[in-house]
C-alpha cells in the first residue's frame, strides 16, 4: 500500500486547502500555492510531492504497527498463521491503548495537582456517610439537669464523700460553700440567702467533731433574718457535738431527720425563715454510715437534693 502521486488531481475544499483551482468545468481564482518546510512557494506537482511524502510515512507506521501484532500473534500460536480476526483484535487493542495513555498524558497536562487531588477527595468522600452530631446540651444553673423557670431560685445542696469530695452549696448557678471558695470545713455548713434578692447573707462550717460549737451553730440560725432561706449540710462528721438545743432550732425549721443523726451521716437540708417552702420541693435528704453499704472506707456516699424555689412566696 502506497500513495500515488500520479493521481493527485482530486480537489480537496475546506480551510486548509491552500490551492482551490478547478471545482468541475469552473475557473477558480488563483491563490498562493502550498509552502516547503524551508518556506518557499511550491507548484502543484510539487505539493502532491510533499503530500505523498507526508501520507506515505503515516501509512508506513500503520504498516509498522500491523507487522508487529502479526509477529507478536504468529509468536504466540506457535508459528502458526493467524487469522485476519486477529490482526483486527490485537491492532484495535493496541490503538486503544496509546489512545488511553495519550488522553491520560492530556489530562495530567490540563489539570493541576490541586485539581486532582481535590477530585480524589471528593470521590472518596461520595462512599462515606455522613456523621450526625448531636449539639452539646446546654448547662443549667448549678448543674440542673433541667433548667428553672424565670421567676425561681436554682439550689443545689450536696454532701461530702470521703476525704476527698467535699460538700457544696450552691444558689443561682453560685457556689456558695466549696472546696473552691475555701470556706468547706468538717461539721454543718450553712449559708444564709436572702430569699427577696438572692444574695448570699452569710456562710460558715461548724465542726461537730472537736470542740465546743454546737453553741455557734445555734446562734448563727437564731440570728438570720426573717425572709431568708437556710441551706445546710455536712462533711465528715456533724453529730457527736451537736446538742439537742441545736438539733430542735433546726427541727423546728422543719426537718425531720436531724433527730436521727448519726456518725458520719450525709446529710442536706433547706429550710426558710419566716415563711414556708412549698411541700413538693426537695427539701431533706439524709444517707446513714454503714460498713456493709458505705461507699468510701469508714464514709457513706454523697447525697444531693435540688430544685426551684418560686420567688413569689412572700
């Protein structure tokens, strides 16, 4: 297979053709011939010259490509004649081939390194599924689980628990007795709130462990004014010096387990002064020491009681 020069009388039209000089028995206007690869004007005999040398080349590749996938097929078959099927098969495959590797070499070419990495990600991505956050709940005061209504007190009272949990007392999101603030101590501690503002009147620990406080302690209650609210509870021990003068001002308060106070009881209470607490509030919580159930070694576990208190009592 060969391209014949003598034969190059057929008029090829369109943008590229640099010659148009005959379309059927029509003269056509005379253009600047074909150029050389040097540059210079060339004839019509010399422009088939230049385009059989050029088409002859690409047929002597297609020629090159055939005759390989020939010996590479007769090779295989063990020298046997391979079908023209087969020729087919293998030059397609081999066309497709460098079709693929030259589309790949485009595209790495055309697209940054930015640009494909960002595609990978994409489609790595597509396969995942997407991961549902819930949002963190939102804290209330003193570590309510639910929050109060506007027009109420947030309390939370809580007990000690061995050497190391010590009580606290805390009143609209403020701690008012705590390891924190340093004024935490063995015995009862009791803050005093003004229920009309909400301040904090008054705090202090009575040890009922050493010493002679159980007097203090009653003076401390007997001396808050009328129209506020008494949070109390203990760390350790808060019975062995405690009197009974003391242990009826605060059940006359109104609880009912400070006459079953024990060693090392946990015990919370809140009460009011001048007016009363609504009965469906927590009020009093106590936890007695025992070796059989205690938490701690010698310590029973904390306890805790919290709620709202309206703040339309009085």
């Amino acid at each position: 297979m060969k391209f014949n020069k003598e034969k190059c009388r057929v008029l090829r039209l369109g943008r590229n053709n640099p010659r148009q000089d005959m379309l059927g028995d029509t003269q056509l206007e005379n253009r600047k011939g074909p150029r050389s690869p040097d540059g210079h004007q060339v004839g019509h005999e010399s422009a088939c010259a230049l385009g059989a040398k050029k088409d002859n080349g690409i047929l002597g590749c297609i020629r090159l490509i055939m005759s390989a996938a020939k010996l590479s097929l007769s090779s295989t078959s063990g020298g046997e004649g391979s079908s023209l099927l087969d020729i087919v098969k293998f030059s397609g495959l081999l066309l497709a081939s460098l079709l693929a590797w030259y589309m790949g070499y485009l595209f790495a070419v055309l697209l940054s390194e930015d640009s494909i990495s960002t595609s990978i990600v994409y489609l790595q991505d597509i396969g995942k599924k997407p991961v549902l956050k819930a949002p963190a709940p939102k804290r209330q005061k003193c570590d309510h689980w639910s929050p109060c209504l506007p027009d109420s007190y947030a309390y939370r009272v809580r007990s000690g628990g061995g050497t190391r949990n010590l009580a606290k007392i805390c009143f609209e999101d403020e701690l008012i007795i705590s390891e924190e603030k340093g004024n935490v101590g063995r015995g009862i501690n009791i803050a005093i709130v003004n229920y009309k503002t909400g301040k904090v009147i008054s705090a202090k620990f009575f040890d009922m462990w050493e010493g002679e406080h159980s007097g203090e302690l009653a003076t401390f209650i007997k001396n808050a004014p009328q129209g506020s609210l008494l949070l109390m509870v203990t760390h350790d021990d808060g019975s062995t010096q405690l009197r009974s003068d003391a242990k009826t001002l605060i059940e006359a308060l109104g609880s009912k387990e400070i006459q079953n106070m024990k060693f090392r009881s946990s015990w919370a209470f809140i009460a009011a002064k001048g007016f009363k607490l609504p009965d469906d509030i927590q009020r009093e919580k106590i936890n007695h020491s025992d070796e059989d159930k205690n938490r701690y070694s010698g310590w029973p576990a904390e306890i805790v009681i919290e709620g709202c208190i309206p703040r339309n009592l009085i």
